[in-house]
C-alpha cells in the first residue's frame, strides 16, 4: 500500500506552499532575457535566397557530408561594421523563423492518480518535431508509470513512432516482467530502433529524435537519456526539492568512451558534431550513420543505446520535470524549477504552469535572438504525490 507522507498531496502539498527565493525578481528577469535576445541586431535579408538554396540542400543531405552543416556565410549585421560567419544549419533555423509562422497555439494535457499527478503541454513554434508519452499505469501488475519527451529532428516521423511504440515494447519486454528494469529499458529503445529500420516506410526517412524519459517505480526513478550531445539544451530531465537536481549527466562527444565508439564504427567528431554534421551522438533513427553492418547497434556511430541512471524517491522530492530543447534553450534548470514551485504556490494547475513555461520562453518577435524561442516546444511536470512500498 503507498504510504501518505505529508498531509493532503504529500510532497507536492509542500511545493504550493513554498516559494523560491529567487521568485521576487523573475518578472525582472523575464525583461532582462527577452532584452537579452534583442541585444544583437540581424539583418541578412539580402541573403535570404542564397541562404535557402544552402539551407534546402543541407535539408536534403546533398551538401558534401564532411562539414555540410558548417559551410559559414559571412553576415554584416545591420548597424555595425561586425562580419560574422553563420552555419547554414544556423541560417537556416533563422530562414525557418521568418519565413513560417511561429505558431504559439498550446496543446496541453493532465492526469493524475493516488501516485502521481501530471500536465504536459507542447507548442508547435515554426513547426512539430517533439513527441511525448503518459502512461500513469504501465502494467495490471503493478504501479509502475512511464513519461517521455522524444524531440524530434529532420522531422516529426520518428519521434511519432517512438512516442507510440518504446512504452509498448518496454512493458512486453520478459526483463521487465522480472524487474529488470534497466535491460528492459535498453532492449525498448533498441527494440524500437530496429523495428523502424525493418519497416519499409522508414527506408529512406532522414529524420532521429533524442529522448528522455523516466520510469517511476514502488521507491526509484529510473531514468532514460538517449542523446549523448555537446550541448546542454537537449531534452533534460530533473527532479526538485528545494533546488532543481539533474537526475543524469550528459556524456558529451568528447568523452573517452564516446569518442572511442565513433572512431572505431568509422566515424568522427569535428566542429562539436558527429562527421562534422550531427550534433549528438545518440538517437533513434538517424540511419545513415548505422550503415557499418559488421558491428552490433549498440556500437554505431550514433547508437539508440541509452544511458540510464537510478534515483531513489525520497521523502524530499516533490516533482519531476522533463523537456525538450526549445524550453532549455531558453531557461536554465533552476529558472524551470523556480517557476514551477512559484506557479504551484499560486495553486496553478500542471497544465497552466507548462503553459506558463512556454510563455515565458516564447520569443516575443521572431526577428530577434537567432531563432531562440521560436522552436517547438513540449514540457512535463509530473507531481510526486504519495509513493512507498
């Protein structure tokens, strides 16, 4: 039976009646970010042509494969006599957020039982590549629940299929049944990787997606990164007492083991970016760099192989928080966690503090700060409220 541990809502009671310290100057630094972005006018508009024939071949992949994504243009911004070189990639993010527009509809979601409380909302900026899953209960034999973002790339296809099939490979898994959580996990996301490239749809569909998911059990977190990247603004999971707490560390492309796997799969790392293009080094899909078939999946150039790490629910924790890149691009770990405990303090519910999120992060005008706040965007908060053996 779950064993109460705190009045009402648990844990979850205590994060709305607290208030973070940094609290009273948010408002402040909502102005200060979105000044921030505007510090550095852009104006390549002359460009834009050349900028989207690049850019469409990129798209394409008939750009040479050795450094296709940092072919530079060099911009004179607008007011100063600065001469900077930009990254097709780059470019055309910026091409994307001027010429589609940035769609700040909200799709949002709730759900709750005796264990947990979630809302989950997602924003199609200049357009849909995430995906998500919620699944309050996994199984009828226990009360295991599992929550993932999929942030898409290339597209939307991939992360689709992942979102609809990792959770349904995961609970049917023999590991699984037995409480080997952790092979379970692995032989999902592997699972699914090899279920796209058997299906013939997928044959020659460019896109990947990274993902972070978590699945909750009696007493442990147990959480998921597929994604391996130098930046730190990919899907990201934390979990919250007073202060937001990674729940894993990202291992980036430089690390002796990654760098090691690439180069022996045939690979290469330059420019922070798989073979000069990719910017991480696990995924699901992607298939392009998986064609070295003398070696096993798990070490390909970018492999669906995830990390996972456990975290032991403890009486301290109150929420977990699972996002995508176009929230973290824009807001830090403790910044995200502030909000939260803030909005929950004002009796917001899950769905109104995600959608409150993005409205912070939403770039007030897209012809400012490179495209930054105007991408997709999905965030999860999932409330811990009563959870024990």
């Amino acid at each position: 039976m779950p064993v109460s541990r705190g009045p009402g809502w648990g844990r979850w009671n205590r994060a709305q009646g607290a208030r973070s310290k940094t609290e009273q100057a948010e408002t402040g630094e909502i102005k200060e970010e979105q000044a921030t972005r505007a510090k550095v006018p852009f104006d390549p508009s002359h460009h834009w042509t050349l900028i989207r024939i690049f850019y469409t071949l990129y798209l394409l992949g008939l750009l040479p494969s050795r450094n296709s994504s940092y072919i530079c243009l060099c911009i004179c911004y607008h007011g100063s006599n600065t001469v900077r070189a930009r990254s097709v990639e780059t470019l055309g993010s910026r091409y994307m957020a001027l010429t589609n527009p940035t769609v700040t509809t909200k799709n949002s979601d709730t759900g709750s039982d005796e264990r947990y409380m979630y809302g989950v909302s997602e924003m199609q900026g200049w357009r849909m590549e995430d995906a998500h899953t919620t699944v309050l209960k996994l199984d009828s034999q226990s009360n295991n629940a599992f929550f993932a973002v999929f942030d898409g790339h290339g597209g939307s296809t991939v992360a689709k299929y992942a979102g609809s099939h990792v959770h349904e490979r995961l609970k049917s898994d023999a590991g699984y049944q037995s409480k080997d959580y952790k092979g379970a996990l692995k032989r999902a996301f592997l699972g699914t990787d090899d279920d796209l490239r058997a299906d013939p749809a997928f044959f020659h569909d460019p896109s990947g997606c990274t993902a972070v998911a978590a699945l909750l059990t009696e007493n442990k977190i147990l959480v998921v990164s597929s994604k391996s990247s130098v930046s730190t603004t990919s899907p990201r999971i934390l979990v919250s007492g007073c202060s937001r707490d990674p729940l894993f560390s990202c291992t980036d492309l430089h690390s002796t083991a990654e760098t090691a796997r690439i180069t022996a799969a045939g690979g290469y790392v330059e420019f922070n970016r798989v073979n000069g293009n990719l910017a991480l080094s696990r995924a699901i899909g992607d298939f392009e760099f998986k064609q070295n078939y003398a070696i096993q999946p798990e070490q390909q150039i970018v492999t669906s192989n995830p990390d996972i790490t456990e975290h032991d629910i403890t009486d301290e924790d109150e929420f977990i928080i699972l996002a995508c890149d176009g929230i973290w691009d824009c807001l830090t770990s403790q910044q995200v966690v502030d909000c939260v405990r803030r909005l929950a303090a004002e009796k917001k519910s899950l769905g109104e503090i995600c959608e409150t999120i993005m409205d912070r992060c939403v770039a007030p005008d897209s012809d400012i700060g490179a495209g930054i706040g105007c991408d997709n965007m999905t965030i999860m908060v999932v409330a811990i409220l009563n959870v024990g053996p």
